[in-house]
C-alpha cells in the first residue's frame, strides 16, 4: 500500500537522479520517465525563443508554457511551485524584470541547488529558490501576486492542500497559471501502464473535472482552461495493449491525457486591474483561436 510520505519519496529520489541528468535523456517525456526514445516530444511548446530562456535551467520535464498565459507585470512577485532547475522561474524573472521578485519551491534537494547555482550564474539576486513541500508552501500569506507551476500537480498526493495552499500566499484579486497532466474519460490499467511508461505524469494525473473542481473547492473564480493539448501516443505503442478494432473504439471515445494550462483568480483586489486582465486574455485567446485556425466563439475556442 502506498502512502503519501512513500510516494512523495519515490517522487524526491526520481527527480534527484534528473538533476543529474541532462536534458536529452529527459526530454521526451514530460515529467523525464525517460523511457520513451525516438523523437517524440510532449513539450512541443518551445521555451528556446522566450526572453528568459536559459538552457541550464531546461532538464525538458514541462508540459506547457505556464508564463504565457500568467499575464505577469513589472514588480510582481511570482511564485514557481516545483522549480525543479528554475525554467519557468527565469522567463517569469523577464517579465517581472528587477523590480520584482521570483520565488522557487521544489523538495528535491538536487533540484534546488541546480536552480541556485543558475540564478548565481545569472547574477540574479531577485530569483530565490526555496526547499519545501508545494503541500505546505514555506510562503508567508497573501505575499504572492502570481503563481506558475509546470507539470508538478501530477505528481503530488493531496493537490486539494496545494490549492488551498496557493489560496493562502496569494494577495486578493491574485491569479494562478498552472500546465499540468490531467486525464479525460477512463484510461484502461493497461493503457495506463504504458502511457505512465510512455510519457510520466499519467500515474497520478486525475479527471480534468476533478482537477477543475478542486480549483473552484480552493475558493478561486474564473477558473479557465487557456490551452489543452493531447499527449498522443503513437499507434504501434497502443496496438501492444488493444487489438485495431479497440485502438479504433478508443479513438473515437475522446478518451485521451491531455496537457492544460489553467488559469484562475484568488477572489477580491482591484475590480479594474481584474477587468483589464480579463480583456488581455481575451485578446490572447482570440489570437490564438486565429493562429489555431478555429474562429473565434467556436465552442472550445475559449475565447468569448
Ligand atoms: C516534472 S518536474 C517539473 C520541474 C519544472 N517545473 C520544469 O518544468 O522544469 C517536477 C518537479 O516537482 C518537484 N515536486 C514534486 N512534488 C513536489 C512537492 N510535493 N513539493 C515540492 N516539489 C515537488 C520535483 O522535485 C520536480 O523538480
């Protein structure tokens, strides 16, 4: 029987190995289970052209882009849950530029120091990385005006406390940009398997509902998927669980992993700097309905 402290252990000692690691043995799989090969990858989303990027801090283990759609502004203090080696922590530092300030939590030792010794390669002394569990921030409350997190919900046992949690060090009116693992529809055990060996993050990936759900259950509003992807495993992978009728049943079941990027506000702050966030976003959901191809207003384009 696995319990919360046995998994977190696992989950601590797999991404101990992966700061050792470099990013090519991680990166085609999210989450770096590493077991993939060929030339698959589930970020597709590249950082290399973001202001922000560095390399050292890139071990491949994301599965979106969360910045893109955190709306962060000069002199924000953000906060990165699960930094792992300070990816997102660094393109979130351009935008909040040295007026601001950048928070890391990871509770991987190795992690945490890789992070550090980027951010003091960098010369930066505005980008912080701190060693804690993401289900008991080491953050003082209401201290937060947003919060990233890249592919880490997935793997924590109670992610109800990890979004009580951002809750609590978010200022009113504060907002969350999360890209996570999530699950629609039921997985067969089989396909599960092969999927968590295929691309990681599946094993504790749950209902995109439910993660929804928890979101709402931690007080926030707005709750909006900004991008939702499927993580697509090749057909010669499936056909080692399913016969060619069953990969076609399955197929056409809509049943899939999926990678998203949510976005949602902590209740209360500045009705004006909301509603100006509310039409970027918009904006933003338009323009990549357009670049998408789908019109705007279809349903699921998000946008209206
Ligand atoms: C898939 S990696 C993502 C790292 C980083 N966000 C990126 O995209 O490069 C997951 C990270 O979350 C960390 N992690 C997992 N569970 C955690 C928890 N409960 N508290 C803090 N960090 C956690 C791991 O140590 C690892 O560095």
């Amino acid at each position: 029987m696995h319990t919360a402290e046995s998994i977190k252990s696992v989950v601590r000692e797999r991404y101990s190995e992966i700061a050792h690691q470099d990013k090519a043995l991680n990166e085609t799989t999210c989450c770096g289970s590493g077991a993939a090969g060929g030339t698959y990858t589930i970020m597709a989303d590249s950082y290399a052209s973001l202001p922000g990027y560095n390399p050292d801090a890139d071990l491949g283990l994301g599965c979106g882009l969360p910045t893109e759609f955190a709306h962060i502004q000069s002199g924000d203090t953000v906060l990165d849950l699960g930094s792992g080696a300070g990816n997102d922590a660094f393109v979130a530092r351009a935008e909040t530029g040295a007026a601001g300030k950048v928070i890391g939590v990871d509770f991987t030792p190795a992690m945490v120091q890789r992070a550090r010794q980027n951010a003091e390669k960098l010369g930066y002394n505005n980008v912080e990385f701190r060693q804690g569990d993401i289900e008991d921030l080491p953050v003082v409350d209401a201290s937060v005006d947003v919060v990233v997190s890249n592919c880490v919900l997935n793997l924590v046992p109670d992610k109800a406390k990890v979004f009580t949690e951002i809750a609590r060090v978010l200022r009113p009116g504060g907002h969350f940009s999360i890209s996570d693992v999530v699950l629609v529809g039921d997985l067969p055990d089989s396909l599960r398997d092969a999927a968590e060996m295929y691309a990681g993050c599946v094993s504790g990936a749950i209902q995109m509902d439910a993660y929804l759900d928890l979101a709402r259950q931690g007080g926030f509003e707005n709750v909006t998927v900004q991008k939702q992807k499927p993580i697509l495993i090749p057909d010669h992978i499936l056909l080692e669980f399913l016969t060619p009728e069953q990969l076609k049943t399955f197929v056409a079941s809509g049943t899939g992993i999926f990678s998203i990027t949510l976005y949602a506000e902590k209740p209360g702050g500045d009705p004006s700097e909301k509603q100006q966030r509310a039409d970027s976003r918009k904006t933003q959901m338009r323009n990549l309905a357009a670049e998408a191809g789908k019109a705007c207003c279809a349903s699921g384009s998000g946008c209206c």
